[in-house]
C-alpha cells in the first residue's frame, strides 16, 4: 500500500521563472512605470554626453570634416560604444541613472546578470527604436519619425503592463529583471 504524498502548496512562480515580487521589502519588487520611463529618459540625457565624446573621438581618429562624412561609420561606431557602456553597467548591476532612481537589473533568479546577458539584453533593447528606424530607412519624414518614436516609446512601455511582473518585453525575452534596489541602511 502506498502512502500518498502529502499536499503541495501551490507554486508562487510567477510565469516566464520570475519569483515573485514581495510586498513586505522594496528589494526585488518591480519600480512602477513611471520611476522607470523616468529613469529611461535620465538616461537619454546622459547619453548626450556619451554621444560627445564618442563622437569628437571618432571625428579627430578618421579626420572627418564634415558631419555628413563616415555617418554610418559613425552611427556604427556609437553602436558598439553604447553597447560597451551597457554591457558594462549591466553587467555590474546598475548604469548611473539606473544608480540614481534606485533600479537594478538582475536575472530571473535575482542575481546579478553576466555581460553576455547584458549584452543580450543591449540588443533587444533596441525595440525601442526599432519601428521609428525602419520607417526613417523607408524615407519617412524626420518630423513624422520623431513623432512615430514617441509614440511608438509610449506603446512599448504600455505594454510591459501586460508582462505578469510588469517588465519590459524586452527584459523577459533576455531572461532579465528591472527591481527596486536600496543600499541597506546602515
């Protein structure tokens, strides 16, 4: 006769292997959309600064004289430039914006993420940008472009509101997490 085995307590796994968010501690819980679009366009703006350097480098190396000389070169160039200072930061939790608005990246388990998940997660983060490219390469207006990406930033952020944790899509398909994250008090 065999015993039967005793009841489980249902799984609180959400979906897509993310634990789930504890209300109890900020630790881990996703930051809400607004904190992280806030964070999003932080982020833009320090780019700027990226974007100068990177791009006053790449000028003085190939000796470009006008803005419209090596553009490719240059658009590829920062590129791999933005990819090497997200893969970075990533990689060691946090960019600097990601730093002040207290937000993490972590893999699904919690743990920080390896540079080849950062890097993943560089890549498909470029859905952002994606259908405003696309119509920009097709010969859409610059003024119907920029219009197209905002609009198409406001749809793409609406719709981490249907990921079971409120992530980005983006975030779920690189096997990564965005959470609040406090230093311990001391």
């Amino acid at each position: 006769m065999s015993t039967p085995s005793p009841a489980r307590a249902p799984s609180t796994d959400l979906p897509g292997g993310a634990p789930p968010s504890s209300s109890s501690s900020p630790n881990g819980t996703t930051p809400n959309l607004w904190r992280r679009m806030a964070c999003w366009l932080y982020e833009g703006m320090l780019m700027f600064g990226v974007v100068f350097i990177a791009g006053y480098l790449f000028g003085t190396l190939s000796q470009t004289r006008n803005a419209m000389d090596n553009r490719h070169a240059l658009q590829a160039f920062l590129f791999v430039i933005f990819g090497i200072y997200f893969t970075w930061f990533w990689a060691k939790g946090q960019t600097l914006a990601q730093k002040t608005w207290l937000i993490r990246v972590v893999d699904r388990a919690g743990q920080p993420i390896s540079q080849a998940r950062a890097l993943l997660r560089y890549v498909l983060s470029w859905v952002w940008f994606l259908p405003p490219l696309a119509a920009y390469s097709f010969g859409v207006a610059a003024v119907d472009v920029l219009v197209l990406t905002f609009g198409w930033v406001a749809i793409w952020a609406i719709l981490s509101r249907f990921h079971p944790t409120r992530q980005f899509w983006h975030d779920a398909w690189a096997g990564t997490r965005l959470v609040h994250h406090e230093l311990p008090k001391k």
